[in-house]
C-alpha cells in the first residue's frame, strides 16, 4: 500500500493509507457461509515515532491490530512504538509472522526465540490479560499464504521449494481470523436508551442485528482523519463514521472542539449533521463518498455509508 514515491524509494510507510475489502467465508466443501460478504476496513500506518500524531490518529479508527513481524528478525523499535500505543487503546491483537518460509525464520521459528520476543515485548508494553492471549498465524505475504499450522508453515521451503504445502494454502485463514478474533466496528448512538449506552458496540451480534434504518434515525457523525484536496473532486475528508448514515446531497459542518458538549467529544473536528452537533462552522453539500479499493479511490454505488466505515467524502 506504500504508493508514494518516497515510500517506494526508502520502503516505509510515511502517510497512512486504508483500502476496503469484501469477504464471504467459505466451508471446506467451498460453499459460502452467508449471501453478505463481510467488509473489512484495512488501515496501513506509519511505523516510526516521529509520525506519532499519524499514528495515533489511524488507531482512533479501528478495533484491533494485525501485528506483522519478520519471523528471522523479531520485533523493531518501530514495532515497539506501534504496539504500545494499539495496547494503551485496547486494542485487540493479532500476530502474523511474515517470511516464515526462509531458512533463517525457521530455525528461530523452531525454538521458539521469535515467540519468545514477543510474548516479552507484548509482557513489558503492559498488554492486560485478554490482549496476552493474542493469536499467531505464519505465512509469507510476498508468496500470498498464512497458516496457523507450525508444521505446514516450517514445511513449506524445505523440498522442493514446499510447492505442494503452499498450494495448499492462502491468506483465508488471516481474514478469518479477523473475523474470529477482532470485534465489530463500535458505534455511538446519540438517543439510545436512557444510559446512554451504545447497542453496537463491539460484538458481532449487535453489530448484524442493525439496520440501515436504525443508522437512518442517528445523526451523522464522523472523525476526520485525513483531509486534502482534489484538483476534480475538490476538498475531501477521509475519517471513520461513529453515527448515523450519509448520502450525496447531506449538509454537513465541521464541529469545533470547543463547541462540543461531551458527548461530541468523541467527534471533535469532524464532520456532523443534525443534532449531533451544538454549534459549528458553515455548513457544505456532501458531492461524492468514496472508499478505496487496492490503492484506488472509487466511488460507492449506490453513494451511501453508514456508521463503522471508513471513507472518503467530498464536497
């Protein structure tokens, strides 16, 4: 996901990027689980700490972590610095050892000495109980598998190049994990039930029990993550939507910190309309909603999202 020039040049990430992927699970005779595809919103984020405002801007938006480690080279300072801050924000974690298929991660991998590194960093991070019991996949991103058999992982590289292992294997067992290990997208409802607590936020259950028109009935919410400009499309704002729903043709204002009660703190410096809002700036029409998909902005049809995605809008 690192398409900018510089990012290609030196290999990091530098300007956090999301894309949007569509998921229907699939039983081992290969009929699908459900008509509804699942949608996972992918967050990419820079590493280093001299990028902390990114970082902690992209955390803000999602529900867990995909921690990816070199299985040869253990856990960076890079990784250090991201995984305390997703930690401090209960962030749920997954672990993925990349390159599992070299010699040199093998060896490490078959003694435990990655492993080890980890379980002591997530132990020194301070991960409370829940986030120590993190699951660990292998795979190798550049040969598209991941696994969380360690026999078919260490398998794969030895004869043969472990062509027959990895034909076996994709990168399925990673989304379904997601899935297993990482809860629904939180959403706030601002005239729920008297104590203001929130029915979907986190679990599955909840989540799929919602319909459009409950999201219909909230105001409009969201937190700007990212904003820029498009020589075509004009100002956008890329930010996950906390409640509510919007369409093309929306008015909508930016809320100021300060002229936020507490129940907008939550949302301070996004884009609100209706209720949700006390008093903000001018208001502007809602032209386009957009969602990436690969590193490509396109257009959702029909022009509509709802509460626990991540998009784009212009206007």
């Amino acid at each position: 996901m690192d398409s900018g020039e510089l990012e290609r040049e030196r290999g990091i990430t530098i300007t956090s990027k999301v894309t949007r992927l569509d998921y229907v699970p699939q039983y081992s005779d290969g009929s699908s689980s459900t008509n509804e595809p699942f949608i996972f919103n992918v967050v990419d984020t820079p590493g280093h700490s001299d990028f902390a405002g990114e970082v902690d801007r992209v955390l803000s938006t999602v529900d867990g972590v995909v921690l990816v480690v070199d299985a040869a080279e253990g856990p960076k300072s890079q990784t250090k610095y991201v995984l305390g801050r997703a930690l401090n924000l209960g962030l749920v974690p997954v672990v993925v050892l990349n390159k599992a298929d070299r010699e040199d991660a093998r060896q490490r991998i078959e003694s435990g000495e990655t492993e080890s590194e980890l379980l002591d960093l997530f132990d020194a991070l301070g991960a409370d109980e829940h986030q120590m019991e993190y699951r660990t996949l292998y795979g190798s991103a550049r040969n598209g598998w991941v696994t969380d058999d360690l026999d078919l992982a260490l398998n794969v590289g030895v004869q043969d190049g472990g062509v027959k292992e990895q034909k076996q294997l994709s990168m399925t067992r990673l989304l379904d994990a997601i899935l297993e290990d990482i809860p629904s997208p939180s959403v706030h409802w601002y005239a729920s039930d008297d104590d203001g607590s929130n029915p979907g936020g986190g679990g599955g259950e909840e989540m799929d029990a919602l319909s459009d028109d409950a999201f219909a009935s909230e105001p409009f919410s969201m937190t700007a993550t990212t904003v820029g400009f498009d020589q075509f499309l004009g100002r956008t704002c890329t930010g996950r939507i906390h409640s509510g729903k919007i369409n093309i043709s929306h008015a909508v204002s930016v809320l100021r910190r300060e002229d936020s009660n507490d129940d907008n703190n939550d949302v301070a410096g996004a884009a609100g309309a209706g209720s949700a809002s006390g008093s903000g700036g001018p208001s502007s029409n809602i032209s386009g909603v957009f969602a990436n998909r690969g590193v490509s902005r396109v257009a959702l049809d029909p022009p509509t999202a709802s509460a626990g995605g991540i998009v784009t809008l212009t206007g």
